[in-house]
C-alpha cells in the first residue's frame, strides 16, 4: 500500500508554510476545496509540521544555526538527527527506531528517493510544477510509520531550505 502527497504553498509572495494534501494534485485549484491533512512552517531556525491547517503541532525540527545542513527532529517526546552525509554526499536522518534513510538525489535537481539503509526505495520526492502555487509531490512506495511520514515531510522541506541558503 502506498501513499501520495502534495505540497501547495499557502501564498505567492513572502510566506513560509506549505499545504500537504493527500493525493497527486496537477494545479492548486484541485486544492482549493480540499482541507490540508498537514502544514509546515519554516522559522529561521525551527520548521514544524502541523496538523491541517494551523493544527497542533506534530513534529519540529531545530535546524543548527552554524550549519545549516543539520537538524534535531522531535516527535512526541522522542529525539533524533538528520544531516547533510559528506562521506556519501547525501542527506540522511535515522527515524526514532534509529533505521538510518538516504536521500538520494536524482539526475533532475529537484527529484529525489528516499532509500533505507538495505538500499530499498521507500518514497520518492518530486520537485517543480507548471502550477507555481504547487511545489511538489511525494509518493511513498511502501507502508510506513505516521512518525517516518512526518520525518520525510519535514527533510524534504529541510533540504529545500539548505539549498536555498547556500544560493
């Protein structure tokens, strides 16, 4: 069983929070009457994942201020890290079970999949839309944990923000 998402940002201009709607959408108007299922805001420091809307807060993520390539993931009450992998130039983070995941870049900038540590593909993450509002999708290609969806959320939305920094 596998499970699809879009990521649609809330506004145009100067905001940081991104809708997450279940489903693979083509254009933010099939998003305009649905509810989100989650919303991540980005801080200067800290992201969050939100249910729906302006929901309760599920996950956060401190992201290191010296190196922006690193964070800490909370998750109701559990801790674990994720970063930037110079020995294998990926982005890596281990889920609250201490499983370590990859993302592995892809040949398109902004096309990713997620394996585990056996090498298995376990979501894949596609960026850019001919929707500007519509960021991205993510489709995971098995049966996972909420807690490892919301840690692929918020990394994918990481990634985005330290690329962003170094430009």
């Amino acid at each position: 069983m596998s499970a699809s998402f879009t990521y649609v940002k809330e506004s145009y201009i100067f905001n940081k929070k991104t809708l997450v709607y279940h489903g693979l959408l083509e254009s933010s108007s099939q998003a305009a009457d649905l509810e989100p299922v989650w919303s991540m805001h980005l801080g200067d420091n800290i992201a969050s994942l939100n249910a729906g809307r302006q929901g309760a807060v599920i996950m956060t993520a401190t992201i290191d201020r010296v190196r922006k390539d690193q964070a800490q993931f909370t998750y109701q009450g559990k801790m674990t890290n994720g970063g930037f992998d110079v020995t294998k130039s990926t982005w890596a983070f281990h889920d609250f079970d201490g499983k370590r995941y990859d993302w592995m870049a892809g040949i398109m900038q902004n096309c990713w999949k997620l394996e585990d540590s056996e090498g298995h593909v376990v979501a894949q993450y596609i960026g850019m839309s001919r929707d500007y509002k519509v960021k991205a999708t993510l489709s995971f290609q098995t049966k996972v944990s909420e807690s490892l969806i919301s840690l692929v959320l918020l990394t994918t939305k990481l990634i985005n923000y330290e690329e962003a920094s170094r430009r």
